[in-house]
C-alpha cells in the first residue's frame, strides 16, 4: 500500500472514532504495519496480513480506548503480542509512559526494534509473565492504567490485570463479541479489588464486527497471595 492511500484510510477512519493525529504520527503507524508485514513473515505475530485489515482491526481497534487513556502517566499492555493496543496508544500517547509484557522473547524482539525504528522513547518492552511480574514492587500496584486485548477469559484476565493496578485505577479489557464470561466474574473481582464501571458495546467503524470493552475500577489494594503461581490462574480461575 502506497503512503498517501495509507494516510487518507487511517484519517478517514480515526475520524469515525473521533481521533486527529499529526502527519508524522500517521508515519509512525505506517512504518509500523511494514515492520510487521516484514517480521511476519520470520516469526507468527499476527494471522492478519491485509493491509486494510491491519489498519482497521489492530490500529483503530487498538485506539477505540483512547478517550478512557487521558494521558495516564503510567500504562502497562498484558499479553501485548504483535504490541496491540500499547504501541499505538504510545504514539497517540506520547506523554504517557506504556510498558508492553508478552511471555514470548521472539515478540519482545519484534517490539524492541519498533520501540528503536519509531523512536518511542516512551515504552519499554520486558518479556515475562504477568503472574510473576504482578509480584515485583517497581510493578505491584503502580499503574494508572492496565489493559489487555483479547488474551484470556474476563474472569482470568482479572487475576493477571488487577494486581498492577493503583487503588482507583482502571482495568481495560477489550474484547470480542462474546463476554459471556463476564457472568462468572463477581468472585475473581471481589477477591482481587475490582469493580466493573462500564461495558461499552459498539462495531468497529463502518463494519459489523462487534467490540465490548470492559471498564474495571480498583477499588481496594489487592491481597498479596494473587497472583498465584504462573499458570494457575488459566488452571483454576477464580
């Protein structure tokens, strides 16, 4: 796809979710999609190869939370993958400070040279697991905002996500069109701290696929014994 067909999509489409970025963010995203393309090809990163898809169901998707991000100084992505929705809510973000976890080193890879090629000077990349993680101090409880898209079942999520958050922080897990999971939570988020704000249901812009995104407020600090150990909460879910 040539830049300026690449330009006009994504500002027609950020303009149906009420987004305005500068030419050299849109850049960005566009250096971005050929670094993924590329490194697709040597590692799986993502089953999307179209570029229209990427445009619509990794970069716009990824930016449909951005009105729940108000330039929250401390960020961190769960299970961030390919880097959705971290790095380009970093781009649109660049005041926040975003930290993007994947257990997978070849990911962490892929998303350093991104971190290097875009010069993100405001995200950091660490491979590990979010159960271990959640049990370092520089980490526990530190952060404004956590989100995570599409990795596990809500009720799971919450055993991964809760524990980096600060007492009236926000949870954000963006999900597909099932959330019926959301039924069997009430336990993992009385046990973990949390309380559900909002369930915002909507179709990505001008298309039938359908998104829920899920707001989850901290409401007091999280018992120390969660997480538990890596893979149990899959396992066992609260």
């Amino acid at each position: 796809m040539e830049k300026i067909v690449f330009k006009k999509k994504m500002n027609e489409l950020l303009s149906e979710i009420n987004i305005e970025i500068n030419e050299n963010k849109i850049d960005m995203f566009y250096l971005y999609m050929q670094e993924l393309l590329e490194w697709n090809k040597k590692i799986n990163l993502t089953a999307i190869e179209d570029e229209n898809e990427i445009i619509l169901k990794h970069f716009i998707d990824s930016l449909t939370v951005q009105k729940y991000i108000k330039n929250a100084q401390n960020i961190i992505d769960i299970g961030t993958g390919a880097g959705f929705p971290g790095i380009p809510l970093a781009i649109v973000n660049e005041k926040s400070n975003i930290v993007l976890l994947d257990s997978l080193n070849k990911r962490i890879n892929f998303l350093n040279n991104v971190i290097q090629k875009l010069e993100l000077s405001n995200v950091k990349a660490i491979h590990g697991r979010a159960e271990d993680l959640a049990k370092i101090v520089q980490h526990r409880e530190k952060y404004d905002i956590v989100i995570s898209r599409a990795v596990a079942p809500f009720n799971v999520l919450l055993e991964y996500m809760l524990p980096f958050n600060k007492v009236n922080s926000y949870t954000i897990a963006m999900k597909g069109s099932n959330i019926e999971e959301v039924d069997i939570s009430n336990n993992a988020l009385k046990k973990l701290g949390g309380k559900i704000e909002k369930i915002e249901k909507s179709n990505l812009p001008n298309t039938d696929i359908k998104r829920n995104i899920i707001i989850v407020r901290k409401i007091e600090e999280t018992p120390k014994k969660f997480p538990r150990k890596a893979g149990i909460p899959k396992k066992e879910p609260l």
